[in-house]
C-alpha cells in the first residue's frame, strides 16, 4: 500500500497522467484543441463566475443536492451492516451522467461553441447531452452505433424529442466504440465550432480530469450528509464501473480518507472465465484506446475484444485511466458481479426498498449486500444509486422469460 502518499494525491500531471495511464493519444490537429481545452478548463474553474452558474444549474435545473437514503429494510434482511444509497437515480434525466454535461456545456458557452457532439451506446449520455443543448439552444448531434440505434429505439427516441439529431455507426461492431471513432472523426473536421462532450472519464487528456471534477460534486455533497446522518465517513462506498465516472464521482473526495474502504464494481457478464464480461481492470491489460492508455479487454495480438454485459451502460472494452492507477496503487479494490447476481439485486431492490435501479447500478447492489452480509451491524456501507432503471424495462422482462 502506498497510502502515504494520498494525503496530497494530485493527479493527473499537467500532460494528463495518472502514472503510466492516461496522457493524449490523438491526431496533431486535435492535440492543438486538446491543449486548448485544458486551458479554457483551467481557467473557468477558478472563475467564480463560472462555478456559480455550475451551482445554480445542478441545483434548479439538476435538482441537487441528492438525498442520501437508510435502506433500513434491505439492510435489516440481510442481518449485517447498514445501507446507504446516494439517490443519483433521482436527478433530472435519471442519473448521474446529467452533472458532467452541464458542466461540459457551460464550458462549451464559455468559448463560444454553437454546435454539440457526442458518442452513446445505451442511449443515457445522448440524452443527458441533448438534453443540455436543448436547455442552452445548441445544435446538437449524437453518434450511436446501429446496433445499439436498434436496441435503444426509446433513447434514440428521447434524443429527438430533444431536438438532436442522432446519427447511426455502421462501422465495426456498431456499437459504442465504433461511435467513439465516428464523434471524434466529427470533431476534428469540425473543431473550429463544435464542442465534443465525452460521457465518461476516458478519452485523451483532459477529458478524464474534467468529467471526473464535474462529477465529484456527488462525493462533496456525501461528506457533508453523512456527517449530519451518522457523525461520520462510511466505511466503505460502493459504486459500478462502466468507464468508471460515477464511480470517481462519489470516490475522488474520499481519497485522501484512509479509513474509508472504496470498491468499484465491473460487469462480470455471464462470468469472468467465459470471455463473456466487460470488466477491463479485473481481465484486462494496459493498452492504448481512444486517446488514452489504461486497461483494456484484448486478445493476445492487442485487438480490442467484443465485451457483454446485462447492462449497455457498462459494455465498454475500456474504463478510464484513473481506475488504471487507482488499482495499480491499491487505493481502490476492483470486484466483479455477474449479471445473475446484478439481476437478483434489482428485484431485491425493487421489493424491499420501492427503489427500481438501472442494471448498470444493480452491480453495485449485487456487491455491497454481498459485502454487508459479512459485516457488523455498526458497519457502513455507502453506494451509489447511479440511476433509474424505467429504461431498463425491456431488458429484464426479456430476461425474466428466459430464466422462469
Ligand atoms: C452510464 C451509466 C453508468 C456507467 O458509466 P460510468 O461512467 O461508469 O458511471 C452507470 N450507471 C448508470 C445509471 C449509467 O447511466
């Protein structure tokens, strides 16, 4: 352990490392806005002007703060510790993903962008940024890939609604990362007018600072609520990794907190030995993807490996390359569920708590009352309720009349 070091944890560097993780892998032309982008991010944040706006907007438009709930029942069937879910479900468009476009679109006003672009696979961060560009008249188009265009008929839907045009990837797998490339090949045509909002913290430099500063709002207000509930940190603070932003959101202030245990829960799919998972820091090796270098799912000659999960939201080959270092360094313990086990966790939660969470934050459950079980009852354990799961009807029914 190098715990010593975490009381001035300061990452990434100034060229986006997080040790041998991160940094800017990208075309010449891109690197120039990258560059860009770091100082515009550098200086708006010190910039009260800025921030207040960042404030007023999660507040009035976001509804934040987000309570944080007892899951007394739940927790008194289990017979061990207490649960404690930070309600991100309950925030406008249904997650957390909703804090990071807000602060990446006032970003985009500040420099004077009229045009918005992103990438999307479940469907959840397309709406989030179509969301912010209808909220701030901008023009707005979404890369998905056809597949997922397909699977996602509702959120493709709800992106229209919100007046963006969403744009099907035929390209590869046709799915997420397929639109990664095809947004990023948008952006550097048009880089002069258009703002690219990366829905996670991964990508090329500073991209994985920014969404996880913009995110860590969820962390700061926990601090606070946990300490007027209980007097004192959790014990431990569970969360789901996609590409792995709530799960820094809620973690990145507890860095410095020794006492406080923080796990990151990846899909274990249908199992971590059957290849059929999308758990890059449990299975995978470093490597480098969409501009940045981290852990990665890939077969023995480098190429980028086809991933599963229940959950779209965590069916990515990468996750960010702060959890890369986060592991390297033991800060953060990296686990996986199945998706049997995140299931099983859904309904639970459904019945026990009259909470219906998305699958994606169903991993995080299927752990944490893993976990709980083995503890006392004076035990903390804080997770975060990434999101709702009403988007996630079709696929548990689906899977409901496959399993009975
Ligand atoms: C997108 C999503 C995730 C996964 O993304 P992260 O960047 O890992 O947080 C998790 N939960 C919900 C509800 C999501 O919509």
């Amino acid at each position: 352990m190098k715990f010593n070091s975490l009381k001035s944890y300061n990452f990434p560097d100034s060229e986006g490392h997080f040790g041998p993780y991160g940094g800017s892998f990208v075309a010449e032309t891109l690197f120039a806005a990258l560059e860009k982008l770091d100082n515009d991010y550098a200086i708006a944040i010190k910039d009260d002007k800025f921030l207040d706006e960042f404030e007023k907007e999660l507040k009035t438009f976001v509804g934040r703060p987000s309570p944080i709930f007892h899951a007394r029942r739940w927790s008194e069937k289990i017979g061990g510790a207490q649960l404690f879910f930070k309600r991100e479900d309950l925030n406008h468009t249904g997650a957390h993903k909703i804090n990071n476009t807000i602060g990446q679109i006032l970003l985009a006003k500040r420099t004077g962008k009229k045009r918005v672009i992103a990438e999307t696979g479940a469907g959840q961060h397309g709406v989030a940024t179509a969301t912010v560009a209808a909220r701030f008249g901008m023009e707005c188009t979404v890369y998905m890939g056809a597949t997922d265009v397909e699977r996602q008929a509702q959120n493709v839907y709800r992106m229209k609604l919100l007046g963006a045009e969403v744009v099907p990837v035929n390209s590869g797998s046709k799915t997420l990362k397929d639109a990664l490339n095809e947004a990023m090949r948008d952006w550097v045509t048009n880089v002069e007018n258009t703002f690219y909002i990366i829905g996670t913290v991964a990508g090329p430099h500073p991209y994985p600072k920014l969404v996880r500063d913009f995110n860590s709002v969820v962390g700061k207000e926990c601090k606070f609520q946990m300490q007027d509930l209980v007097g004192r940190n959790p014990d431990y603070i569970v969360a789901c990794v996609g590409g792995g932003s709530n799960a820094l959101g809620i973690f990145y202030d507890y860095i410095p907190c020794e006492e406080v245990e923080l796990i990151g829960v990846e899909a274990a799919g249908k199992g971590l030995d059957t290849g059929k998972h999308s758990a890059s820091l449990s299975a995978g090796k470093p490597g480098i993807l969409h501009g940045t270098r981290t852990y990665l799912l890939q077969d023995v000659n480098g190429q980028v490996e086809e991933t599963h999960s229940i959950s779209a939201g965590l069916d990515y080959p990468g996750v960010g390359p702060e959890h890369a270092h986060l592991k390297d360094i033991n800060r953060v313990r990296y686990v996986g569920a199945s998706d049997r086990e995140a299931l099983a966790s859904f309904h639970d939660c459904c019945r026990i708590e009259g909470i219906i969470p998305a699958l994606e934050t169903s991993h995080a459950l299927a752990y944490a009352t893993k976990l709980a079980r083995e503890l006392e009852k004076e035990k903390i354990v804080l997770v975060n309720l990434s999101g709702r799961g009403d988007k996630d009807m079709h696929t548990v029914s689906r899977y409901l009349s496959v399993d009975t």
